[in-house]
C-alpha cells in the first residue's frame, strides 16, 4: 500500500521547527532527509526513523518498512516536541 501525500505533510508540519527536512517520493513511500541524510521514511503511512544507539534504549516499537528490509522505529506520537526530539536524537547518531 502507497502512502499518501496527506500522511507526509502531516508529518513534515510536525518536524516544521527542524530545519533541513526533505523529502524524495520513491516507490510509493517518501524517504525523510536532514540535510541530505536520510534518517526515516513514511511506509504504509507509518513514520518510521533509522535504529540508532540513542534510540536503542528508547520504547519505541521496531517495525518492517517492507518485505526484506532492515528494521526501524515507530513514531507513534503526536507530541511535536516528543517527535521533534526523537528525531534529532537519530539525526545527530547519522552525522
């Protein structure tokens, strides 16, 4: 299932206060960028973001983003700031 452009605008006006937020639509999904590193993707309209050490401990649930991938974290919130630091936690790791 594609996930839909409503879906990542809601989620990119969630991470609007991080500057450096792109976006590029591949195959259905959209892959998240920081300042051209990819740290996350919509998948099936889940937001998901890369397993990193600062996210290691964290209880955020690991999810499939599709069949064969690698795992990756759930944000499920709709906190802003929850997100936006969660983000930036995974974010920094990938620098």
């Amino acid at each position: 299932m594609a996930s839909s452009i409503d879906y990542l605008q809601y989620v990119l006006e969630l991470l609007r206060d991080i500057r450096g937020i792109s976006y590029k639509k591949m195959m259905g999904e959209y892959m998240l960028y920081k300042d051209g590193v990819i740290f996350g993707g919509i998948y099936d309209n889940r937001f998901l973001v890369k397993k990193t050490k600062s996210l290691e401990n964290s209880d955020l649930k690991e999810q499939i983003p599709y069949p064969s991938a690698k795992s990756m974290l759930l944000i499920d919130s709709e906190d802003p700031d929850e997100i936006k630091r969660l983000v930036l936690l995974a974010i920094n790791d990938l620098k």
